[in-house]
C-alpha cells in the first residue's frame, strides 16, 4: 500500500474503534446487559437484521436527500 492508502486505512480503524467503543459503552449502560452472554443466537441475528433494515433506510433515506440537491 502507498501512504495514502495507509493513511487512509488509519483514519477508518481510528474512527472505527472509537465509535464502537462509544456505541458499545452506552449499550451496555442503557440495557442493563452482556451482550455476548445475555441472548441467544438467534436474537443476536434478529437484532442484526434489523439493524440492516435500519442501515438500508437511512442510505435510502440519505440517497433521496442527494438527488434533491
């Protein structure tokens, strides 16, 4: 990889790691939970499909707003 490439890649693992960390941190505070002992798998990929479903409207959403500009 070159240094922007590298650079790049580093910014996307900096901001990754601090957004889950957040993210996790106050879900563990507002649910009163332990994720990876408290459900089952399949509520862990209900959970998931429904965060998709959410991610597919928000780019949905968001892609409507572009065209409108």
């Amino acid at each position: 990889m070159n240094k922007i490439q590298t650079a790049h890649l580093n910014r996307i693992l900096d901001d990754v790691t601090r957004e889950i960390t957040a993210k996790y941190i106050a879900g563990a505070k507002e649910h009163q939970t332990i994720l990876s002992e408290d459900f089952t798998v399949l509520e862990l990929i209900d959970f998931s499909m429904d965060e998709v479903k959410d991610l597919y409207t928000y780019l949905h959403t968001l892609r409507e707003k572009l065209r409108e500009l």
